[in-house]
C-alpha cells in the first residue's frame, strides 16, 4: 500500500513538470509567435535639407565687411570714397590680376589672326582658277586640269573648315575667360554708406582687417565665423534658421549674405590648430524684435531635395555598417535594407528599400526578427 502511494505520489510529480514545461513553452513561445507593441509612421514624401549649425552675434549697421583678397592681385582702381552712399551692386573697386590681362590679350590676338587667315583663304579661290587655265595652257588636257583644280578646291575647303574650328574654340576659351573678369569687379552687397579702413593709403591697404564696410540703419545683419572645414560648404545665397538663444520659441529667417575667405588671425600672436573664416547673415523679414547683442544658433541649409521619400530618423536601425528599417505589413514585421541620403534633425532620406505610404515601426530593436507579429500603439 506504502509502494503504490509512493508511485501514485512520482506519477503526479512527473505529469506537473510536463505540464509546467508545456506552459513555459505556450507563455515564451518562438521569437516570431512573440507579440511586440510598437509606434508606427508612415514613409512621406517631402522637402528635406541638409543643415549646418553654426553661432553668431546679432550688430547693427554694418551691413558687409569687405575683404582684400590676395589671390585675386593688387586692387587696380577705386570706385568709392569715404563716406560715399551706394546701392547694392555699385562697384566698389577693381583687381588687376596681370595674368588674366596677359591671356585675354594673347586669346583676342589669336582670334585676330585667325579671321585674317580665314579671309585670306576664302578669297584666294581665284588663285585655283588661275593655276587650271595656266594647266591648260601648258597642254594639260582638261580633265586632268579639272580634277587638279577639284583637288585644290577640296583642300582649301577643309583648310577654311579648320580654321572656322579654331576660330570656335577660341571664342568659347574668351567667353570662359570674360566670365571671370567680374570676379576683379567687387560690388557692394547692399545699399549704406562706405566707411573705408584706410582712406588715405587705400590702394597699399596691408591690414588683416576688412577694407571697408558697408553701413546701414536698417535691419541688423548677423557676423559669426566659421571653421575651414565648414567654410568650404557655405555659399552666399544660402537660406539660414536663425533662433535665438535667450528666445528659444521665436525663429527668424535670413540668408548668407557674405563669406570671406581672408581667414582671422588668432590674437597674442598665438597660431590657431584651426582657421576662422567671418560670413554675414541678413535677416529677411524682420518682423519680429531681434534686439543687437543677441546669441544666435543658424542652421545653415546646405543642400535641399524636394520629393523625396523620407522616414522619422528613430525608424533607421544601424547594424553591421548597414541601415535597416521595419516595415509593417498584414500585422507582422518585415526586415528592409535601405540607402539613407540627406539627413536632417527629424528626418531621413531613403534612396531605396521602402515606397512613400508605406508604414514603418519606430525605434527598432535588434533583437526584432521578421515575423513577428506586432500591435500597433497608435494607428497611423
């Protein structure tokens, strides 16, 4: 009796463990059984702009500073004087770069003689008719007379061929070369009165400072400085974000109005591991109180696309150097591999892998697995 209480007590113990394992089977299941609840977005389709971040600080009139630069040569003749009101655009002053002047000669020389040689050979055609009557003359029968002439005839054609060529390639190397002569004109960017440096000595200006500047009473401009590496990113013309970091809620629009490549010099005479470079902001719409003496962050938009589909920048998985999201399709999740191009704050460009619409899981997990069903937080 002892004996089979014993085995009846075994036989209960053994059936729990089996039923206990089969539970702990059901509750954790496979990773694709398993149900995740995730936040969703949708792939848009929309403006997306790559941005630099850089500071500066909110002055009042001088609109432009405008810098010597030594590449372009000595500065051959003056426009303005101290005190003088222009507009935007007036020339200010000229470079003379010596050698521009020397191949613009050496090009319009070239050209010069190429017309010359393209007159002389088209009206020396008589000369071949000249040469078949003395070939006739001479007992040359007419046809052998004939086909010398056509000979000539052809070859001067192509002679006037070739030279018409030359005379094209030269033009396009003149108007290549035309087109850089405004870069020695330097006009001002915008309308205010001239406050040169050095009004006495103005054509030997050696400072490291700016040669002049342009003051205005209208709206304040915003002088920041940038490091080598961003300056060679920054053009003028383009859009800027300006907010302000004592009014964190407000945004002003601007656009870079100048950049200098006449670097600043670090002072006591100490060398900087990294250059400086001076640009200006001007603000578009001044609307809005933007008192002089504030610090301001610019986003600087460095390269805008229109149309293109992009995904919220938590839905972008980086894993083995390559970038994944999670699309969502009939309740369960399915890995793609996508190329990302511009990114901006909130934003990710997807060159390929997914389509515009389609609905894509936020802040994936590794240890996602496709399959897996999910549940949706919110409905996009």
């Amino acid at each position: 009796m002892k004996r089979n209480r014993m085995m009846l007590v075994a036989s209960v113990i053994i059936v729990g463990i089996i039923i206990g394992n089969i539970f702990l089977l059901n509750r954790t299941g496979t990773s694709h059984s398993e149900i995740i609840h995730v936040d969703t977005a949708k792939a848009a389709t929309q403006t997306i702009s790559e941005t630099l971040i850089a500071s500066g600080l909110v002055i009042a009139n001088e609109k432009a500073e405008i810098y010597k630069d030594e590449t372009m040569g000595k500065i051959k003749k003056w426009h303005v004087h101290e005190g003088a009101q222009v507009e935007k655009g007036d020339l200010l002053f000229e470079y003379a770069n010596d050698e521009w002047l020397l191949n613009m000669e050496q090009l319009e020389n070239l050209q010069n003689s190429l017309q010359l040689t393209l007159q002389g050979k088209q009206e020396n055609f008589d000369e071949i008719e000249n040469e078949f009557r003395k070939d006739l003359e001479q007992g040359i029968d007419v046809e052998t007379a004939k086909k010398n002439a056509e000979k000539k005839i052809s070859a001067r054609k192509r002679e006037i061929r070739f030279t018409e060529l030359e005379i094209e390639s030269n033009t396009m190397k003149l108007a290549a070369l035309k087109k850089n002569e405004a870069d020695f004109k330097v006009v001002s960017p915008v309308a205010g009165t001239v406050k040169i440096n050095s009004p006495s000595n103005i054509l030997e200006y050696q400072s490291e400072g700016p040669l002049l500047r342009i003051l205005t009473s209208k709206t304040p401009v915003i002088k920041g400085t940038l490091t080598e590496f961003d300056a060679t990113s920054v053009k003028a013309g383009q859009l800027v974000k300006i907010h302000a970091k004592a009014m964190p809620e407000e945004e002003w629009a601007g656009v870079v109005e100048a950049l200098s490549y006449t670097p600043i010099q670090a002072g006591n005479g100490q060398v900087s591991a990294v250059t400086s470079y001076p640009f200006l902001v001007s603000i578009k719409e001044h609307d809005k109180s933007l008192p002089e003496g504030f610090h301001v962050s610019l986003e600087i938009e460095l390269n805008a696309k229109q149309n293109v589909v992009v995904v919220p920048f938590d839905a972008v998985l980086m894993e083995n150097d390559k970038e994944y999201v999670y699309v969502v399709e009939q309740g369960t999740i399915r890995k793609r591999e996508v190329e990302i191009g511009l990114i901006d704050d909130n934003w990710e460009e997807v060159v390929s892998g997914i389509r515009a619409g389609e609905v894509i899981a936020r802040n994936p997990q590794v240890a996602w697995v496709e399959g897996m069903e999910v549940k949706l937080n919110v409905i996009p």
